[in-house]
C-alpha cells in the first residue's frame, strides 16, 4: 500500500462523471438496436423463465453474434453487444454468466464458462477523465473458466488453460496451464505429458 502523506480531503480531486467520454463509442449500432437488444436480451437470453438453449442462441445470431454449432448457452446469461462476440463450436456458457462486451470478445471451439462467470472488455482512465477504455478478450480452444472467474480487457486465456474458481485474471494465461487467486497466478500444467488422463 501506498504511503499516505498528509492531506485535507478538499485537496484530493474528483472527475467530475458527467464529462467523463466515451460510453456510446463503443455502441457500434444505432441507439435503436441496441435499446431493441436490451428488451431481447432480457426477454430471451437473461430470462431465468425461458429454459431453451436454442432460442437463446438463434436470438444472439439474429443480433450478429458469431456462434458455431452444438453450443449450449444457459439460462440468466447477459451479452453486452452480441455483434462484438464470436463462439467456436461445442461450446457450454453457464447460468448467470456476463459477457460485458463492449470490444470483441473471441471464444475459440470446446470452450467450457462456468457459473457466474464474468468477462468484460472495459476500464476507465481513472487518473484522467473517466474515459472508457477497451480492450478485446480472446478464450483459446479448450480453455475451461471455471464459476465466478472475472476476466479483464486484453487478455488471452490458451489453448487448453484452466482459471481456477473465483479467481481474477488481469494478465494472459499461457496454454496448457493452470491459474488462481486474485490476481491469478500459475498453479501448474492442467495436463500431465501427452494430453487428458
């Protein structure tokens, strides 16, 4: 922690919000798409009420996300932008997972995103203005994300890595090993020589 010198509270500034640039940028789509989004999304993709993977998937396409075959997207999931994501083939997205896409968010084939999973793509300029600032996500093929991992902008999760539960990932995970804590650290190969047991 940082050394604290002594200071009146008058002297510590504060960005005004209500300036702070950059929140609609990253819209990508007219105002009236994206609000339209907003009421499919919670009426087809979050609702905990509506049980089909299919419908929840065939309504994400119809909004340009990328999604290959055979994935299962389950219920109470939220998509920021689905015309910023793209998912490889066989691929399971679990309860209450939030992709807060609003730069690409890359998910490769048999990738698995466990329980209350959340990937985002943004940050602020905290030391200037509050701009918004993004940063895409890639999840390599294989890759497991265990239950409530939060993922941050401009990381790769490898071919084949695996995110240990609850943990925080700031910094790319190589391929083939094994992450936790918070921040996540290497805890080891997910695979012994020559591949799955």
């Amino acid at each position: 922690m940082a050394e604290r010198t002594p200071e009146s509270d008058a002297d510590i500034p504060v960005i005004p919000l209500k300036d702070a640039p950059g929140e609609r940028a990253t819209w990508g789509r007219h105002a009236a798409v994206v609000y339209l989004w907003g009421l499919c999304e919670w009426l087809f993709v979050t609702n905990a009420l509506q049980i089909s993977s299919r419908l929840r998937v065939a309504v994400l396409r119809a909004f340009g996300a990328q999604i290959g075959s055979g994935v299962i997207f389950r219920p109470r999931t939220r998509v920021r932008f689905p015309w910023k994501l793209e998912i490889g083939d066989d691929c399971w997205i679990g309860e209450g997972v939030w992709i807060h896409n609003q730069d690409r968010v890359a998910i490769g084939h048999d990738v698995v995103i466990s329980q209350e999973t959340f990937i985002t793509t943004g940050s602020h300029a905290h030391r200037r203005d509050m701009a918004l600032i993004t940063r895409p996500v890639k999840i390599e093929d294989g890759a497991w994300l265990t239950a409530r991992v939060v993922v941050t902008g401009g990381v790769t999760v490898g071919r084949g890595a695996l995110v240990a539960p609850c943990s925080v990932v700031s910094a790319s995970v190589p391929p083939g090993f094994m992450v936790a804590g918070s921040p996540a650290v290497e805890a080891g190969k997910r695979f012994p020589a020559g591949g799955p047991c």
